[in-house]
C-alpha cells in the first residue's frame, strides 16, 4: 500500500510537472513567447534481443522487435540563454515469438534548457521530465513509464561531442511487481567522421528495481531460490504463454555498453546501427538454495533504425 | 664503462630518439585529425584550420601551412574539404567545390567578393563587410551574415543563416529577393532557366548546420546571433528499457 501511494506520489509531481509547461502551448501562451515548431521525426527500428526475459541461463529467450516511434515538438523561447522544450510522442513495439510484449505507448517530454552563449564549446544543461502511458497485448505491464532529470551537452573538439545525463525512472505497472524505480547515469561520446559519419559509444550505470521472468517448473531448485529470495514480489507473467513464467521484482545493478554507427543522409535522414549490450548483478541478498550468480544475466541488442526529420 | 651521457637502456634511448624526431607531436597532430580539436581563432599567418583529402591552392597541394589570400582559387577534390579563413572572413569548403576569393574592385565598396564557380560552401563574414557572391546561377550581396549555397549549372541552393542578403538570378534581373533572417529563415533555389520573375523559389534546410557554423564564426573570434544549435544529430539515443 504505502509503495503504490508512493509511487502515485511521484507520479502526480512528475505529471503536475509537465502539465506546468503546457499553458505554454495555448494559443495565447504562443502569443506571450515566440513558438517554434521542432522538426517531427519519425524513426522505424529492427532490433534483435537475446534475453527479453532479463533472466539468466535457459531462462533466457530471444526475439526480435519491431518498432515505430514518432515526435514533434515546440520550442519556446524563454531568455535569450534558455529555453522550454515540449514533445509529444507515439510509437509501439511488436515482438515477433512473445507477443505479449508488444505494446504501443504515447507520452510526453518537457526540458528547460541553459546554454550560456553560441560559442562552439558551450555546455547545454538540460532538465527534464517524462511521462508515457503504455498498452501491452498482456494485462500485468499496462501502465506508466516516467523518467526525469539532468544532462549535459558538450561539444569536445570539432569532432567529439560528450553527453552525460543522471536521471531516475519510475513504472507504475497494474501488477506491482512491474512497479519498479531505478536511478541511472549515462555517458555518451559521438564521434564524427567527416560530415555524415558518426559513431558513438555510450556506458550507462543503474542501480534500483527490474523485473525478471523465469520458468517455473524448468529447474525447480533455482525457483526456490528466486521465490525465497523475492518473495513477496512475484506473479505469473501473462506476457509468456509457452509455458509457466513467474515474473520476480528485484534489486539489480545494471551495467549498459552501447556501440552504435549512425550514417546521415541529406534532407534529415539517417540510417543507425548500435551493438548494445546490458550485465546485471543482484544487489540484494540471495536467499538459499539461490545464490547471486543465478540472477546475474547479460543481454545483447542489435538494432538496425531508420530515422526521418522534417 | 661509458662515458657520460651515453645511454645504457635501450627503451630509453628510443623514447629520446622518437621524441627528437618529433614522434609525440606527430603523433598529437593525428589525435587531431582523428578526434578533431576545440576550434578557436587561428593565429596570425595561419589561414587553414583543418584539410583533409585532396584540396589545392591555386592548383598546389594545400597543407596547413598554406596561406589564402584574395587572388587564390581553392579547389576540393570529390574526397576533400578545407575549412579555412582570410581576414575576417571564414569558409568550410566541401568536396568538388572551387572557389575564386576575388580581389574586389577598388571603388566597387566591396570588402570580399567571391566567385562559387562549383560546389557547396559555407561561409561567415565580418559586420560592416559589404560581400558579393557570385555562384553559376546568382549574384548574392551581403552584409555581416552567414549563408550557405550550393550551386551547379542548373540551380543555386542558397540558405541566409542569419544578416541580410540581396539575391538575383544572373539570368533575370527581375528574379530577385532581399532575406532578413535570423535562423535559416528562408532558403532559396535560383534557377537558370524558368519564367521571368520566377526562377528563385523556396527551399528547405539542407546540408549545414549550427555547429559548422560555430565552428567557422570561432576561427576569426566571433560566435553566432543564436544560442542554441538547430538539432542536427539523428541517432535514436533509446532509454535501455
């Protein structure tokens, strides 16, 4: 009771939050400052995932995804050093084998950005916030995804450019096992190699809740050691119908390498290829007969997206 | 035993003997050409701040030693580009371009005046420098600004980033156009052919960015009218779910 009231809490701040910006968007707040539209952007994405699970050994299942996302945005400016960034955004994920994982989600993105002059290496300072409702083709994950704040854009030299970001997730799943909260914090390089190249590397680190889903009755030693060790978060997870999946909310360390090329093309387009690679560790005590090393699991996603701005 | 100063390691004769030949500095220039550098204004006597691929000055091969100055043609080979500056005045110059930085004519007012005869170049001028462009499809004046264009036999493409600029169609002076922008508010196509009083037509953004033109307004110690860059970077940065 007191985790959903908590979780409903920062729910409604990060709501009241983005919805503080959106008088921004009336027709008379347009009036007051001088609004620009961003470019939409849409993006379709091919993405293979050999753990959608999040589970260790067997228990690990590959798909591949399908996705969709698009956005547009305005822009306000508010001095002449900082300005309000507000987007909307719609997309869905279908998954080839687990259907049960496809969902679609719309949400939406406030950022109060800084920039201290126009000078090639200043620092952009951004705070955000962001809110998205999704829909699953299962009943356990329906819910609310929020994430807010801060990152830091900084262009290195002409060619190297470093984004850095600290930001808290929050879900508010219709299970509460999927109502899980996580801290993370994200360094990101792009290199560019002549006007239309990048690659970029990005190491992310997050420590908090996440939600694994084992077989039941595969190895019936190591389910009495993730019932003893996470219980009592735990329900079967209606997004798995091969068999008997029991999805177990607990505390992890994340660690996340992303290695990704992305090739520009005129007119806003660009075609994007990324490696990235996610190793989890408990950071909980493991009740016996579990030891640690049966919740640790590593995940590997390779994406092809194209993405369109106009 | 040896006399002094000779030396007994071998791995520190070679670190000696590579740090005379200037192997660290050798190796610290193609950091630089590999990870890049933060641009600032180039010192006196130095006109180019980054090459790469095939460029020439007045038909020689350009190094960064190479000086600029009005008279010279700068050409790009399809692999190369050339970011440079001469007086007040800053240029990138992409590949299988060539550019004339014409003397202007004493009387004329002009400050800068240069000839785009292929190609695709940005450029930024200095407040108070009346400029002409001259490009296969246009004649372009302009005052304290930075502009875009692009131009083959058929069309110019043509984006006044921020300032002012007169554009004209060389093939019909009824075909003309003043911009006031602040931020690639209007880009334009000039064409060769089409009927009188028609041949510029609207564009769209394309092929430039915020940060090139930070990068070139640096090298001569100025930073552009905006603050925020124009997002130009279109990877899909995903949250790892």
């Amino acid at each position: 009771m007191r985790r959903g009231a908590t979780i409903r809490r920062m729910r409604r701040s990060v709501l009241a939050a983005a919805v503080a910006l959106v008088p921004l968007a009336t027709p008379g707040g347009a009036r007051a400052v001088d609004l620009e539209f961003t470019p939409a952007r849409v993006e379709a994405s091919l993405t293979g995932d050999d753990n959608v699970t999040r589970a260790g050994g067997s228990d690990a299942l590959r798909d591949t995804v399908l996705g969709v996302r698009a956005s547009k945005g305005m822009l306000f400016p508010l001095s002449s050093r900082t300005r309000a960034l507000v987007q909307g955004f719609v997309g869905g994920e279908k998954f080839h084998k687990y259907d049960g994982l496809s969902h679609n989600f719309f949400g939406a993105q406030a950022d109060y950005q800084f920039r201290s002059s126009g000078e090639f290496g200043a620092a952009t300072y951004s705070a955000f916030v962001r809110t998205q409702a999704e829909y699953f083709q299962s009943t356990l994950r329906d819910g609310y995804r929020h994430a807010f704040g801060l990152t830091v854009l900084k262009p290195l030299t002409d060619r190297v450019t470093f984004l850095g970001a600290l930001q808290q997730n929050i879900i508010d799943g219709k299970s509460s096992v999927f109502d899980t909260q996580n801290t993370a914090l994200r360094a990101n390089l792009d290199w560019s190699v002549g006007t239309w190249n990048t690659f970029y590397l990005g190491a992310e680190y997050r420590k908090g809740e996440f939600v694994s889903t084992n077989c039941r009755t595969c190895d019936p030693n190591k389910t009495l050691g993730l019932v003893n060790t996470a219980t009592p978060n735990i329900i079967q997870d209606d997004a798995f119908t091969d068999t008997v999946r029991d999805a177990y909310r607990l505390k992890a360390n994340i660690v996340v390498a992303t290695l990704g090329y992305n090739r520009g093309f005129g007119g806003g387009q660009s075609l994007d290829l990324s490696w990235r690679r996610a190793m989890s560790s408990l950071a909980q005590s493991a009740v016996a007969p579990a030891s640690k090393s049966d919740f640790a699991y590593t995940v590997n996603q390779y994406s092809l997206a194209y993405l369109v701005r106009f | 035993m040896r006399s002094f100063g000779e030396l007994d390691d071998p791995r520190r004769r070679i670190l000696i003997q590579a740090l005379a030949a200037g192997f660290f500095s050798g190796a610290g220039t193609a950091a630089a050409q590999i990870f890049g550098r933060a641009p600032g204004q180039l010192p006196a006597g130095q006109s180019i701040y980054r090459v790469s691929g095939t460029v020439s000055v007045n038909a020689k091969p350009a190094t960064l030693q190479t000086r600029i100055t009005p008279g010279d043609t700068v050409e790009t080979a399809p692999n190369g580009e050339v970011i440079f500056a001469v007086a007040e005045e800053a240029f990138l110059l992409r590949g299988g371009s060539r550019m004339v930085i014409e003397q202007p004519p004493a009387r004329s007012g002009l400050v800068t005046a240069l000839r785009l005869v292929t190609g695709k170049v940005l450029s930024v001028f200095g407040k108070g420098r009346p400029t002409r462009i001259v490009t296969a499809t246009s004649t372009i004046g302009i005052r304290g600004t930075g502009v875009y264009a692009e131009t083959d036999p058929e069309q110019t493409y043509f984006c006044t980033c921020y300032g002012v600029a007169d554009v004209a169609a060389n093939t019909d002076p009824t075909s003309k156009d003043t911009v006031i922008a602040t931020h690639h508010d209007k880009p334009l196509y000039i064409l060769a052919k089409g009927k009188e009083g028609g041949r510029i037509r609207r564009a769209p953004f394309i092929n430039h960015t915020d940060q090139e033109l930070m990068l070139i307004e640096s090298l001569v110690g100025r930073t552009p009218p905006f603050v925020f860059p124009l997002e130009n970077y279109n990877a899909p940065r995903r949250d790892y779910p």
